[in-house]
C-alpha cells in the first residue's frame, strides 16, 4: 500500500489539468464535475487552494479510483467523492469555484443549464471544453456570466480551451455586452461577434503562437471536410459546406492578419 500511496501523491497533473490548477483562486470549497480520478481536487487541496473539495462523477469506475486516489493522499476528510449527474451533486452555493472539463462543449452546456440554480453564489467558473467552446462562451454570455479571461495550450497533439468566467454583477451587463464588440484583427478584417464566439474574444485580440497554429490546424481540418462534402450531390449537404467555406474564409482571413502581429508566449 506504501508504494501505491508514494505513486498517488506524487502522480504529476498532465499540462492540461496544470494550467487549470493555476487558475483557481483560494476559496474555500473547489468543486471538480466530472472529477474522473480526483487529481485536480487533491492537488488544489495539497497546495491550499482550497479549503475543501466535492469531487463528482456519474460513472462507479472513476468514482472508485478517485477514492482510491483521495485515501491514498490522506484527504479523506476534506474531500467530498459524490456520485450525480453534473451539477446536482453541489448544493446551491455550496461550490466557490466550479471546475468542468475535459468533455464536448454541448454536454458542459446542457450541465450548466440543468444546474444553473446550485451556481448560485459561485464566483468562478473554470472550463475547460474539448470541443464546442463556441457553445459554452455563447452560454456564459447569454447567462449572466462574463468571460473574465481565457487561454489555449496544446497537449500531445491536441489543442484545449481553458475558460475561466465570473458573474457579471449588477450594473456590469455592458462591460460583458462590450467583450464580444467587433474588433478589427491586426488591423486588419472587422471580426463580429459570432466569429468571436468561435475564436474567443480575448484570443482575438490577445493572439499566442499556440492559438494561430491551432487555427491553421483547424484550417486543415475543415477543407479536408469541405473536400469529401463535395462528393455529395444532397442539396443539404450543399448548403453545410457553402457555410462551412464562408465561415472558414473568414478564419483563414483573420489569421492571415494576426500572424502579421508579434503573437504573445504560448
């Protein structure tokens, strides 16, 4: 059991779990949904992040290893393990900090709306999509929650959002409402709201090498997409991929101009 115990406490965060652990603020209960092995409660715990923690997942098999992982680090007193789906394992305002990650932007949305009323008094949102930010940034915004900062890494070959959001207090509705204001990219193409749903706002006007090479990536991406959609003859199909085209048109155009600009580190 000592070995085991040795392995557990000193198990390294992936570069992706780390970059959201640097971006929880001291409070006093962290909650992780979708929490899967409890690593990223059990080092916010052992660096006196937080006071406490609620790690939640809805599947036995992370549960369990989570257990495993907590005892091992001697935390189980400070570390809540509770099964439920999304946000229902918190009470209302139980939570200071919410961490969501490492899952498809449509399922963090449907979380976050199916359990909007236990975020009541939480003051950071941490997310961290794999796919569908678009979806999630629209969300915070739709619902009172304004994009404080956000950032993109890229781990073994696969690039990641990090969000990190708080309540637009009262009063405040205009700051959050200016973040998605058109802004012109390098000087160059006026990007609008919606692209800067998909892109990030922050992003945008705060471009990193990381984020350009993610975007050309994306680029690829998409025209390998747009070439098999053009085998097809469905009318639908057709019109997918004529937004598909316009839409990636405007990324390849904006990237053009931000590569003309001394990126930021990253």
């Amino acid at each position: 059991m000592k070995g085991k115990e040795a392995m557990a406490i000193t198990f390294q965060l992936s570069r992706r779990l780390a970059a959201i652990a640097g971006r929880i603020p001291r409070c006093g209960t962290l909650a992780d949904i979708g929490s899967d092995h409890a690593l990223l409660p059990i080092h916010a715990v052992k660096a006196g992040l937080c006071r406490k923690a609620v790690a939640g997942d809805l599947h036995d098999g992370p549960l369990k290893a989570a257990m495993r992982n907590i005892a091992a680090a001697g935390l189980l007193d400070r570390i809540d393990v509770r099964k439920g789906d999304g946000l229902g394992v918190l009470a209302p305002g139980e939570a200071d900090v919410v961490v969501i990650a490492g899952m498809g932007g449509a399922t963090m949305t449907d979380i976050l709306a199916a359990g909007e009323d236990r975020l009541e008094g939480t003051g950071v949102l941490l997310l961290q999509p794999n796919v569908g930010a678009r979806d999630v940034r629209r969300w915070l915004h739709d619902h009172g929650w304004y994009l404080r900062d956000e950032c993109v890494l890229e781990e073994d070959g696969v690039f990641y959002d990090i969000l990190e959001a708080v309540p637009a207090r009262p009063g405040e509705e205009e700051r959050a409402a200016r973040l998605y204001e058109p802004v012109a990219a390098g000087g160059g193409p006026v990007v609008a709201a919606d692209l800067q749903f998909l892109l990030g706002p922050h992003l945008v006007r705060r471009p990193s090498r990381t984020f350009l090479d993610r975007w050309q990536a994306e680029i690829a991406k998409r025209e390998r997409i747009i070439a098999r959609m053009k085998n097809s003859d469905s009318p639908e199909t057709a019109g997918k991929r004529e937004r598909l085209e316009e839409e990636t048109a405007k990324i390849r155009e904006v990237l053009s101009c931000l590569r003309t600009v001394t990126p930021s580190s990253g």
